[in-house]
C-alpha cells in the first residue's frame, strides 16, 4: 500500500465534490465544481490517497483491505465543513432577548440596556472554565453531527484579561481533545464594559489583554467589532496593530450594524477576513480583493436580527472568494453550515455549489488553512457524507440535517 495502512474506503457515492475548479468561481452550477458520479475516496494515515470512479479507485485500494469501509450509495460525500466565524464558548441564555426583537427591540436598544453581549459578560465572568469548556463541547458535538469539523471560536465575552484568559483557556483544553479542528481568536475588542470609556477600555485590551493573550498563546488571531456605538475605525486600528505586534493575526467584524469603515481598515492591515458586510460598498469589497482579505458572509445573523442581508452578488460580481459562517453567538443560535447555506441561497441569490464552496474551500481560507475544506489527493480526509445524492440537498433540505456520516482524518466520528 503506498504510504501506509487503507485507513477507510468510502465507496458507491452518487457524487463526490472535490471542491471548485481551477478558475471557475464564481461560475454558477456544474461547472463550478470539480465532481465524480459513482465515486469513491480512498484514505491512507488520514489523507485522501484517491478519489474517482468507484471502480478505478477499488482496484487500487480494494475495500475489503480497508479498517473501515463505507457504502455510500445513494449518498453525496463533500468537504467537512469548515465554519469562519463563531462566539461558541459562553454562558447563560438569552432566548427572552430571541423574543424582545421579535416585538421590535433593536440589537443596539437590548446592548445599551446592559442586555445582550454584556449580559453573557457575566453569565461568563460567574461561570468557571469547566463549565465554560462543557457548553463549548456539546457546541461542538452539534456542529459536528451537523457536518463541520473544524470550527473558529472567538472569546469576547470576558472584556478584562482575567476573563478573557479564562475564556481561551477554555477553549484550549476542549480543543485538545475534540475532534473538530478549533481555531482561537482573541476578541477582547467585543464590547465596551459596563460604565467604561471607550478609550480606557481600548488601553486596556491593547496594553493588558493582548500581552496576557499573546503569552498565553492559545489565541490564534485578534477580531474587533469595528462598529457604530462600539469601536470606531482608529479604535479598532489600534487594537489590531497591538494584536499583529504580538504575534496575533487580525480579522474584523466590519459594517454589520452600519457603514463606518471597517471593511477599509480590515484591507489596510491586511486582515485574513472582514466578517459581516451588511452595509459594505462595492468599493469596500474591491479593496478586499485587491488586498486578498477574504469576506465573509453571516447570513444567520440578518436572518435571526430581521435584517438585511450582505450584497452576496456585487461580491461574486467583483470575483471575491466569499466564505460563509454560522456566526453562531447567543444572539444568533444556529450552528448548523447546512442552514448558513440554506440561506446563502434563498436571501443572498448564490447557488447551491456556490454556497458549497462558501462552506469549505472560501472559509478555509479565512482561516489560512489551505489544505481544508477541499477533497485533493493529499488533503486531510475531512469529509461530510450527505444523506441524498447531490450537493444540492444540503441547503435544499433546510432546517434539517442532511449530514449521515462524517469523517475527521478519515476516521468515521459521527
Ligand atoms: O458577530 N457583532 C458582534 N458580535 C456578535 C454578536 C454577539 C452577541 O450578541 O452576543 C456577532 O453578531
Ligand atoms: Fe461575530
């Protein structure tokens, strides 16, 4: 066996999607993706070793020499999922709040009120690191049953270092455990705290909880929630500049509520990713990508707020790799990738494959990790086995999860 042990064969897939084709995004349907009919992917020490046509690949790789073999009639297999963008690790509920802006409250009216993020600020603050590592578990558990595997996890609602620590913390010992891939990012920069200036708080991220974050080194990447009300464009700067010059990479939560400018500053400091872009610009979404900043789109957030949604196609017409996300927060409770491309499709007008490619190959680039969410020969076997047999059924059957089967490192975990 070349390499190594046939760890798993999946075999008899209707489809398999290996990912986009070279230079085809962001064409529409067929011709975006790069598939095989009756298709099977062989997986040697937890990389694809081949994917084709069933037969080609069983005689090269019989099934029966395999540990594990998965018939996959009927069934579609694609790329785990890979979600961008995530607030998994907090405390409390906020379901009255779900019920508050169905009678017409405003995010800002609930924030403003000490509700909403400075609310879970200290449901966090009271609970311990145990308790803050369970609930991101059973977070995780669902995203996987639910075809991810591998996530980011942004903390933020700890806003004082110890907190904020604790939070991280959290995350990493979940992290070294679960199967789903965690990606940390740092986000002290979510809110300001109750009775704080603004400027006072941003001394205290820059000067105190970043150096503290950085030397914990979980955190991967430094977010802001560059925002009217919250953190103006200067603000968020520094705060990203503080967290570059520790190691720290940034990314940006940019025009979600209103037009300020994040999305600019998230291409002046060379962000991996400007998250949101409810109120962007064309011009915003040119300088994203002419400075490689991937955008990323949270339709569950407008679904959940009643919003609007992000110009999807002015970012397909500038040919930028739009990823998408689940956002998933206590202020949009969706952890589902199935459902974020649902919505890809019926509010933002993207294709089935385009969401697809959305859901994997775009939001692995916004995390900067360039072997995911694609099934190459090579790549680590991250596979979502859909139980229907096309891609089309995963934003097709919305509210459901078409997800049967999946395999992290080609070992079956759901
Ligand atoms: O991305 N916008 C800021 N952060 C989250 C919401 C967090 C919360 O409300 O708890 C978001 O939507
Ligand atoms: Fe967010």
């Amino acid at each position: 066996m070349p390499g190594g042990e046939l760890q798993t064969v999946v075999h008899d897939a209707s489809e398999v999607v290996v990912g986009k084709r070279d230079g085809a995004w962001p064409g529409e349907g067929s011709e975006l993706l790069e598939t095989y009919e009756d298709a099977a992917v062989a997986v040697v020490d937890g990389e694809i070793a081949a994917v084709g046509p069933t037969d080609e690949v069983l005689r090269e790789y019989p099934a029966e020499n395999a540990e594990e073999a998965y018939d996959a009639t009927g069934q579609a297999v694609v790329p785990g999922f890979v979600d961008p963008h995530t607030h998994a690790v907090f405390a409390g509920d906020r379901s009255d709040e779900f019920e508050a802006k169905l009678k017409g409250k405003t995010y800002q009216e609930i924030l403003a009120d000490g509700g909403g993020i400075l609310r879970t600020v200290r449901a966090v603050r009271e609970a311990t690191e145990r308790e803050l590592a369970a609930n991101l578990r059973e977070h995780l558990d669902a995203m996987l049953a639910y075809g991810t595997t591998t996530v980011e996890v942004k903390s933020g609602y700890g806003l004082d270092a110890e907190s904020e620590l604790k939070l991280l913390s959290a995350v990493e010992t979940v992290a070294a455990d679960h199967v789903v891939d965690v990606v940390p990012t740092f986000m002290g920069a979510h809110a300001v705290p109750e009775g704080q200036d603004t400027d006072d708080y941003v001394d205290d991220v820059v000067d105190e909880q970043i150096p503290a974050a950085a030397e914990q080194g979980v955190a991967e990447y430094c977010d802001v929630f560059c925002e009217e009300g919250v953190f103006s464009v200067e603000q968020s700067r520094r705060v990203l500049e503080a967290g570059r010059d520790h190691g720290l990479t940034p990314k940006v939560h940019a025009e979600e509520l209103a037009h300020i400018g994040g999305t600019k500053l998230a291409a002046d400091v060379a962000a991996t990713s400007a998250d949101h872009l409810l109120h962007s610009t064309r011009e915003d979404v040119d300088a994203l990508v002419d400075a490689d900043v991937v955008p990323v789109v949270l339709p569950g957030t407008a679904f959940g707020l009643g919003a609007e949604y992000a110009d999807a196609a002015e970012m397909l017409d500038a040919g930028a790799p739009v990823a998408v996300a689940t956002d998933f927060n206590p202020n949009c409770h969706s952890r589902s990738m199935g459902f974020a491309q649902s919505l890809c499709c019926v509010e933002m007008g993207m294709t089935p494959a385009q969401a697809l490619v959305a859901a994997t190959e775009h939001a692995a680039m916004a995390l900067d990790r360039p072997t995911k969410g694609r099934l190459d020969e090579g790549a680590p076997a991250d596979m979502a086995i859909v139980d229907a047999p096309s891609h089309v059924h995963v934003p097709y059957q919305f509210g459901e999860n078409v997800v049967d089967a999946v395999f992290k490192d080609g070992a079956r975990v759901a």
